[in-house]
C-alpha cells in the first residue's frame, strides 16, 4: 500500500496522468490506418528527423555537462556512470541521425540498416545505463576516464556499424518496411523497458527517491515508443515520426529524472538549510524568552546587544527600543543605578556573582545575578553576559519557613501535650519520646532511648505484622494501624498509630530510604475495651455466654470447610430442653433463665477446645464436635457417645433457687465431612433429626436419614394443604349417632373430615396430629364448634330434632386459648343455641397440665348450660381427684375397651368399673365402638345409658 508525502504524492499523480494519456494515444496511433508524411517534400523528413533527435542528443549532452561541473553532493560512483553512459548515448543517437536515410552521406551513403543499427544500439544502452544507476553498480575512475571510455565504445561502434552491418541480419528492406528480426528487437526492446519500470517503481516506492519514479516513467515512454518501430514501411510513415516524438519526450524526462535534480537540489538545500538556521535562530530566541531569568549581552562599550523579552518586560520597554542602548540609560534606578549591580569585574575578565533589591517595585523585587564575561570577537574586547533571577519568592520562602519552624515547635508543644510521641532512626532505635509516652508505658526515657520499641511489644500481633509495617514505611510510604502494647507493669494498652518516614537531604532519590521515622499515637485503650464488649454482644449471648447464633454459623462454615480440606469427619448436633416451657411457666423466667444458665455450664464441661457449642436461642442449643477423625465408623462412634453423655449430664436434676427440677433433653445429629453440604442445609438436617426426637417421645438421641426429610416435606405439604382446606370448602362434618337404652338417637358426635381435592378423604388419624403441631387445630375447632352450632339452630325449627344434642371434640391447644370460653359463648349467642344442646368432649391429656385453669374454663362454660364429655376414658393417667373437681356428665368408654369386652375379662372388668365409677360420681356413660348386639346387651344390662358405634350408623354427612 503506498504511503507518499506531498511532494511524492504530486510526482506520482503527475507521472500517472502522463503516462496514461501516452499509453492511450499510443494505442490511438497504431490503430490509425498508415499514413505517409512528406510526400510534396521528402527532403523535409530529414531535418524533421534532425530536430527530434536533437533534442534527446541535447538532453544527453546536457546531463554529461552537469554532471560534470555539479558541486552537488552525489555518490562517488554516480558522476562516471552518468558521464559514461549518456556520452554514449549522445554519440549513438548523432551517429543515428548522420545515418538518416536523407542526410548527406558520412563514410557510407546514408541508408535505414545503418540508422537503425545506431537507433537499436542506443536504446539498448539507455536502458542498460538506467539498470545501472538502479542497481548502483559501482564504477571507479575519474570523470575524464569515463569519458573518454564512452567516445572509445563509440568509436568501436561507429566501425561496427559502418564496416561490418553485413555481420547483422537484415532490418529494414525497401518496399516492404522493417524485418521480422527488426520488430522482434523493437518488443524485446519493449518488454525490457516495461520490466524496468516496474522495478524502478518498487524501489522508488521502497525508498521514496523521486529519481527511482522518473526514470521508471522515462522506460514505460521509451518502451510506447518502441510500439511504433515495429511496424511501418518506410521512414517517413506517421507511426514512424510519431515514435520519435514519444523519445524525447523520453528524454526530457531522464533530463527532469537526473540533471534537473543536480541543477535544482543545490538551491532547495540552500534553501532549508537558511529555513532551518532561521527556525534555530527562533527557537533559541523562543527559548531564551521562555527561561523565567533574565538574559542581557552588555557591550564593551555598556551598550545592550541583546536582551530577553523577560527583562524586557521588567524593565518596562519593547526589547528591540532597548538594543543599543547604554546600561545607564535603561531609566530604572532599581537596576541602572544599583550600587551592588556591577559590571566591572566581568569587564575585566572575571566571573562575578551578586544579589540585588530592586525597590521601585510595590512590593520590593530580589535578584540573584551572575555576569560571565564574553569576548567581542569584532572588537576583542570583554562583553558581559548577565543572567537575573528573580528570588523574590524564595525570599518569601525563607520567610515563611522561619515562621513556619515557629509554627511547628508551638505544634509540637501541642502535641507533646496531648499524644504519644517518638522518634527512631532507620533502624528503628528510639531517639527521643516525650512524657506521655513515657506515662502511658511507664518506662523512664533512660529505659526507652536506645532501645527499640521491642521492650513494649505485647506479643499480640504475629511477626509478619511487623514485616508488613516496616515493609511500608521503609519503602517511604506513611503507615497507620492499631497496635497493642505492653507497660511496664505488664498491663495492655493500644494505640493508634502513624508513623511518618523522612528523608534527609542528601537521600533524596529513587532508591532512597529514610533515614528516621515520626511516630505518633493516641491511647484508645478504653474504646477498644467497648469495641470487644459490643463485639462479645454481638457475638455471644448474654444470658449464658455462649456463642450466638451468628458466631455458631461461622465456625459451621469453618469446620465444613476444613473437614473437606482434611477429609476429617464432624458432627453437628442441635438439641433443645423438653418441656421447658413448662418450668418457665410454672416456677417464672427467672427460674428458667438460671435453667439455661446450668444447660450451658454442662455442656462447656461435655466439649473440647476445639469444639463449638452455642446458644441458638430459647432453649435451643448446638454443639459442634470438630475433629472425630477421618474413619467414619468410629467418628460415629464418637459421636453417638458424645451425644448420649451430653443427654445423660443433661438429665441430671437442675438445683435451682429454692426448687429442684428435673429435665431432659432431645438431640438431632447430622454427620458431615465435605462440603457437598451448606452451613444451612447442615442446620435444616439437624432440625428435622431434633424433630423425629421429640416426635419419638423425647429425651433422645436421633441422627438424620434422608426418611426424616421426605417425611418432613410430607408433613409441611399436608400443613401447606391443611392451611387452605377452609377457604376451599375441603373441611366437612360426618356427624355419628349417639342412642339411649331404646336405641333412639338422642344426638350426634360431629366428626371432622378433609376431602382433599387431590388425595381424596384424609382420615382425622392422618391430619389432626399434624393441625396440632402446626397450630392450625385452633382455627379447625372454632370452625367445628360454629359448624356445631348452626347446625343446632337449624335443628331447632324442626320438631323431630329439636331436642337432639351434638358433641365436639376439642383440643388441648384450643382450650388453652385464653379467649376459649368467649368463643364458644359468642357462637350460642349468635346463633341462638339452647347451652344444654352443645356437648364438648375433652381427653385426659388435658387434665395433666394447668389443671386449675381447666376446671375453671369449664365451670364457667357448665354454668351457661354446657355439657361436658371425657373422652376415652381409661386410657390415660387422670386423677381421680381431678375427675371429681371436674363439671364432668359424662365418661365415654374408649372402644379399645370395647372390642374385645366379650372374649377379654380385664376389657370387661374396665368397664365395669368404669360403669360403677360414673354411677359413684353421678355421671352418664357412653360407650363407644359398639358393633354387635352382644356387645349391646352387655354393656345395658351393666348400666350403661348411652351407646355409639356401627351398630347404630356410621359417621356420615347430615343435610341441614
């Protein structure tokens, strides 16, 4: 891709343009149909000829001549080729004029072979004398030798060429034109001159000579030229005459290629060199202005030769008015009639060097001056050359550093008197300190000074801490950090630091170090006492000091990861505190939190070191075991034993103020050793192994299978399910008969049922665990007990049942509600239900927490009319003092009892008992799962009264 300056860019545009043009109207020309010139006057063909051959003899002529007397300065070699060839070239083309068939005869009668032999012969040679030039063939000898070589060549083919054409082929024959031999000369002619332009033109667009690109277009013009001598019949043919005007101007471009640039290069060189001395001369100039001193040439005479415009300006006049003007007469007191601004000295051979106030100026303006002296070489006489500085502003400087030196020692008094301080050198020994830190450390200066501040090193930071410290301020660079130190007396404190390299004067530099170091401190003992107290907050609980959960979750992370790093096995085990909500209820807070006090006592005595045990809240705790070695089975070993003497010291009685409590625990393990697991899936383990403890009658141990986590996504489905069941109408009651001793309903259980839109009916057994758990069986029984009761009121508008009763089950859950009672009185009241008609069924679970607040829900409820049911008597542990405070109407005998009551004895004794206890008490029995006719009679001849089972109808839907 060519890349041409401007001057190029125009010689290529310019070449291309003519060398187009000439090619087309080449092809133009030998198209045209052959015409004959000079037909009226064939004499007119010679002199024709003459003048065009004249001007390439001319060019010729003129490149030996200017090569021989230019001055400019050209390889050595150049000048004899140029001579040489073009010498030739001259004589080949006269001798080719001479022999112009036409032209009087010389030695021979003129003829075409002869003219065209010197024609060929000098073609041939100016394009052998470009190649050579191109090639830059070295040729040694003087200039004369060289031409003198080429009038021998010459010589040689005038004889040739004269005497011995016979030698030759024919090339030209009368009447017929020019030979086969003729034209095949004239196209190797051609395709020699195409081929050396192309690689004049490689190298003029390597190299970007101008010369390399002419000559290249003079070979495309002589090989045009050549076209035309390939086919014409006699001399004076147009092609003929045409070809030879195409040569010179072939010429005239070697002529602009070779002597142009000899005759014009001399002026354009002349002609930069005085542009560059000029520029020079500028810049200098330029420069001299930019300097901030001022410049002044005083001659011998004290004349101003020369001044910058910077002392111009100072002095207030045009610096061309002031050349040549006496030093006396500048009209600036400040600077002309200076008494210390003196010049003799440098007049007299000797450098000088001075100050100086100027004081004309507001305000006063200082010098600093240097005069050299400087030989005149037209007088011989000392000038001087003078250079100002101004130093007003390092006067200032000087100044404000004294004022700046005050400033500091009052800073440094400040300083000494609020913080710590201490100077060292660049090995870090104590040069000097001030009293507060000989207060905060309690060491005297004679013990500090000398010494490095080793003697106070607490040995709480590492030692790469250090490296990182010195590393920093040596390398120049200003530190700041918090350091803890010990006193004298072996107490800590800490302070933050800043210590500041400096650099003497003589070290400035690169690679300079410091060569002493500031240090300056402030005791923030105290907030990094708070800093450690909210950090323990924020870390810890305050109530047994162990780890929170925050701190837990990130030495869980730490531990996975370095189980997967050491292929070591962990455990992680969460436990909480069974029943604990029951002490903290029953004996107060503060019993409880003493409680938790012990737990976390006893546990820190179960761990290691290197253990973890946090406090997750409530009575939640975890107990991280780090390290129980690489085998798995005896890491579970390990585990399990430590997880059953945790549950065995925890089970131990609790001596709390005034009361002895027992309590028990219930752990969930998960086992890990790589990271396959995440801090909170490992936690989500450990929380469904707790729950399938508990829900396996607590105080024990279980360690999480992947069975707990279906059955857990199990459970949270049916809660998810449970939670819309109401909304989506999926809750109904099937409502079981109760009969008398004449098998007549006298009223219903209401029983609830979930026909889930997908899994269909749900029995209660598969469903009320789980609403108890989740705490949804509160809003299920307040539905049940409305449904109950507008079923009554419907009821009520029928004669046929208006008398009947329904009974409702209710939860443990749902009768500890405080707003109990005030329920199920709004829903009578709302819908206008007879109390005696509303029968509510309680289990003796029930009965063995809170009894008191039992019995008192259900009085108030007996007073407004309601009945009360205990529902499968005889399978729990209720007191029978309890049975007696409670407003109990009737024992329902559990069908457990009921099933086998005519094969199994001890059935029939329980019920029995049951029966005489009721009757004892002054209760009603029902008896439930009753399913056969013996049954029936068995239990009515014992003095049952009421009766429900399949027997009597199946639990199942009631239209209002």
């Amino acid at each position: 891709m060519l890349e041409l300056g401007s001057n190029a860019s125009r010689s290529f545009r310019l070449v291309t343009i003519l060398l187009i043009c000439s090619a087309a109207f080449m092809m133009l020309a030998l198209t045209l149909p052959r015409m004959v010139l000079f037909t009226y006057r064939p004499e007119d063909h010679a002199s024709i000829h003459l003048l065009l051959e004249l001007v390439s003899i001319s060019v010729s002529v003129m490149v030996v001549t200017v090569t021989w007397i230019s001055k400019n300065k050209q390889p050595k070699w150049q000048p004899q080729i140029l001579i040489f060839g073009f010498t030739l070239i001259a004589g080949l083309d006269l001798l080719h004029a001479l022999t112009f068939k036409g032209m009087p005869s010389l030695i021979n009668n003129s003829n075409s072979d002869e003219s065209i032999f010197f024609w060929l012969a000098g073609r041939v040679a100016t394009l052998a004398v470009i190649i050579i030039l191109g090639l830059k063939i070295k040729i040694r000898g003087s200039k004369i030798i060289s031409f003198f070589s080429a009038l021998i060549v010459l010589a040689i083919a005038f004889y040739i060429g004269t005497f011995h054409l016979n030698y030759f082929p024919a090339l030209f024959l009368p009447g017929k034109g020019v030979t086969q031999f003729k034209i095949n000369a004239e196209y190797g002619i051609f395709v020699a001159n195409m081929l050396a332009s192309i690689w004049l033109f490689l190298l003029w667009n390597k190299s970007k000579n101008e010369k390399n690109l002419w000559l290249a277009s003079a070979c495309v013009m002589t090989g045009l030229s050549e076209l035309a001598f390939t086919n014409y019949i006699t001399s004076s043919d147009f092609i003929n005459v045409f070809g030879h005007a195409y040569k010179a101007i072939a010429y005239l471009i070697i002529f602009r290629a070779i002597a142009y640039s000899s005759i014009q290069e001399p002026y354009e060189i002349l002609e930069k060199t005085n542009a560059t001395i000029k520029r020079k001369e500028q810049e200098f100039k330029n420069l001299l202005d930019s300097l901030p001193v001022d410049v002044v040439q005083i001659n011998p005479d004290y004349s101003i030769r020369y001044c910058n415009s910077r002392f111009s300006s100072h002095i207030g006049k045009q610096t061309d008015l002031l050349q040549g003007k006496l030093w006396s007469e500048i009209n600036t007191p400040g600077w002309s009639g200076n008494k210390l601004l003196s010049f003799d000295a440098p007049f007299r051979g000797h450098r000088s060097t001075f100050e100086f106030t100027d004081n004309d100026r507001e305000p006063p303006q200082y010098y600093s001056a240097i005069a050299i002296p400087e030989l005149d070489i037209e007088s011989g006489k000392n000038g001087v050359l003078a250079i100002f500085v101004n130093t007003t502003e390092q006067e200032m400087i000087r100044r404000q550093l004294g004022e700046t030196k005050k400033e500091i020692m009052d800073l440094k008094s400040a300083l000494d008197a609020h913080a710590i301080v201490a100077t060292t050198d660049a090995k870090g020994v104590i040069t000097s300190i001030n009293k507060k830190f000989c207060q905060i450390s309690k060491y005297s200066p004679e013990e500090l000074i000398g010494k490095t501040h080793r003697v106070i090193n607490s040995g709480y930071h590492p030692k790469s801490f250090f490296n990182d410290l010195w590393k920093t301020i040596s390398s120049g660079k200003v530190w700041t950090g918090e350091i803890c130190n010990r006193a004298k007396d072996g107490s800590i404190y800490w302070v933050v630091t800043t210590i500041v390299p400096f650099f003497s004067a003589t070290s400035l530099g690169k690679s300079a170090k410091p060569d002493r170091y500031l240090a300056i401190r402030a005791d923030i003992t105290e907030q990094k006492r708070a800093q450690q107290e909210a950090q323990k907050m924020a870390f810890y609980d305050v109530l047994t000091g162990l780890p929170n959960r925050r701190f837990m979750v990130e030495r869980l992370d730490i531990a996975i990861a370095n189980t997967s790093r050491n292929q070591n096995f962990c455990s992680l085990m969460l436990l909480d505190i069974d029943h604990f909500k029951y002490v903290n209820d029953t004996y107060g807070h503060d019993q409880g939190d003493e409680l938790l006090r012990q737990v976390a006592a006893r546990l820190n005595g179960c761990a290691h070191k290197t253990d973890t045990i946090a406090r997750m809240g409530g009575d939640e705790f975890v107990v991280i075991f780090a390290d129980l070695g690489t085998d798995r089975a005896n890491a579970l070993v390990r585990s399990n034993d430590l997880a059953e003497k945790i549950r065995e010291t925890l089970a131990e009685p609790y001596h709390l103020k005034d009361i002895t409590v027992f309590s028990s625990s219930s752990i969930g393990c998960v086992m890990f050793h790589d990271e396959s697991l995440s801090g909170d899936e490992t936690l989500k383990r450990a929380d469904i192994a707790l729950y399938s403890a508990k829900s396996l009658g607590r105080n024990r141990v279980q360690y999480f299978d992947t069975s707990m986590q279906t059955e857990i996504m199990e459970y949270s489905q049916i809660v998810l399910d449970l939670r819309t069941a109401r909304s989506k109408n999926e809750l109904i009651l099937f409502y079981q008969p109760i009969v008398d001793l004449n098998q007549e309903i006298t009223g219903y259980e209401a029983l609830i049922r979930w026909n889930h839109s997908k899994k269909g009916l749900i029995s209660p057994a598969a469903f009320i665990p789980v609403a108890e758990k989740s705490g949804l069986i509160i809003s299920i029984g307040e539905w049940v007990i409305r449904e109950a009761c507008r079923k009554l009121s419907v009821w009520a508008n029928e004669p046929e049942k208006k008398n009947l009763t329904i009974s409702v089950n209710v939860s443990a859950y749902q009768l500890n509600e405080a707003d109990f009672v005030s329920k199920v009185i709004s829903n009578i009241e709302q819908f206008l239900v007879r109390p005696t008609h509303l029968k509510i069924e309680i289990t003796e679970s029930m009965l063995q927490r809170d009894i008191h607040t039992t019995i008192s829900k259900l009085n108030e409820l007996k007073k407004l009319g309601v009945r009360f049911s205990l529902d499968d008597f005889g399978t729990g542990y209720s007191s029978l003092s309890y049975l007696k405070k409670l407003p109990l109407d009737f024992l329902k005998i559990d069908r457990s009892f009921v099933r086998d009551i005519m094969i199994d004895q001890e059935d029939a004794a329980i019920a029995e008992t049951i029966l005489l206890l009721a009757q004892t008490l002054g209760m009603k029995v029902i008896a439930e799962g009753v399913e056969t006719l013996d049954q029936y009679h068995f239990l009515k001849t014992r003095g049952c009264d009421y009766f429900q089972g399949y027997l009597f109808g199946k639990p199942a839907p009631l239209d209002d």
